[in-house]
C-alpha cells in the first residue's frame, strides 16, 4: 500500500483508496479479494492479474468468468499504467480493487487524468453505456478499423472492450484533487 508522504495526491489518493475499501466492505458486504494503491509497473500488473485469475478459479468461478474478469482487469491496468497523469512528485498513481460477493465481482480502478479530459470521457462512457449489443459492436468495429489514435497512443477500445465483456454499464466518478489533477474511477459488475 502507498505510504503518506509530500505528494498532495497520493495522500488524497490514498484516502479515496481506503475510503472505497471500507464501503466495500462495511456498506456493501463485499469481501475485498485484491487490492493496490500506488504505481503499477508491467510485473505488478502480471502479478495482480494472475493472483485474480488464480483466486476466481480455486472459487470454482466459470472459465468465461475468469476470462472475462482477467481480460477487464488487464485493460484496466494497462490504462492506468499507459495513460494515467502524474502526479506531484511525477509518480503514475492508481488503485486497483476487486471484490466480491455471491452474485458478482466488482472491478474498481482508478487513476489520475488532466481535468481538461473530464468532459470527455464522461461523454465517451455515457456513450458507450447507453449502446445495444449491436450498436456495441458497431462502435468498436468503426473505432478498430478508423484506427484513431489519442496523444498517448489510445485508440479508445478500451471502455468499449470492457463494457461488451462485463455486458453491464460502466460506472464512474471524478474526484478533483488539489494539484489541478482529477483522479477518474470507474468500475464494472462483473456477473458470476
């Protein structure tokens, strides 16, 4: 877990860290099956995807679960490391949850963008959430193939690939941070 220091945002990052854990727990009565706050380097990513896979399989989950949860995790991860801002003391943070009850998963990400980007994935993912299965893959298709790609290399497959594999809307939410940064979290239900 990240350790309080100078960084205005990794202390604020790590309240709404721990502040999402107790609700999960507390409100929700979920049980927490991982978890991080901090940076993500490409073996942590590796690590915290394949202690998931391994956990949802010794839970007897279906292999299309495991599947579908390993793939929405990757995506998730992979963006926080790609494309996540930095913050004070130039450090990529985010946080990662999954957690669990007898119905579903939920997969919580987090990390931290330029609040000039705010409007735009708020109309991205409204976009997105409010698509048929059809119209879905309609998007994701016209996407691959104008192969637009953003500032950081994106081609904004990613929201679209993790709303078709969880077939539930994404929810999200933006919490502005002291430095002029924005952390966006968004999660995902992932049916067991």
């Amino acid at each position: 877990m990240l350790e309080l220091d100078k960084s205005v945002s990794a202390s604020e990052i790590q309240e709404i860290f721990l502040n999402q854990n107790d609700g999960l727990v507390k409100n929700d009565g979920r049980k927490i099956l991982l978890c991080h706050c901090g940076t993500f380097s490409q073996d942590l990513i590796s690590s915290l995807s394949t202690n998931s896979e391994e956990l949802m399989t010794s839970a007897g989950d279906k292999k299309t679960v495991v599947k579908r949860a390993f793939s929405i995790l990757i995506e998730g991860l992979q963006n926080i490391r790609l494309h996540g801002e930095c913050d004070d003391l130039k450090r990529q943070l985010g946080f990662v949850v999954v957690s669990g009850n007898k119905e579903d998963y939920k997969i919580i990400l987090a990390n931290i963008i330029d609040v000039k980007d705010v409007e735009k994935i708020e109309k991205y993912i409204d976009k997105i959430n409010f698509c048929s299965k059809e119209k879905l893959k309609e998007l994701y298709l016209s996407v691959l193939t104008n192969e637009f790609l953003s500032q950081k290399g994106g081609a904004g497959l990613g929201f679209i690939t993790t709303r078709k594999k969880a077939g539930n809307p994404l929810d999200y939410s933006f919490y502005p941070l002291r430095n002029g940064k924005t952390l966006f979290k968004f999660e995902v239900i992932l049916k067991r």
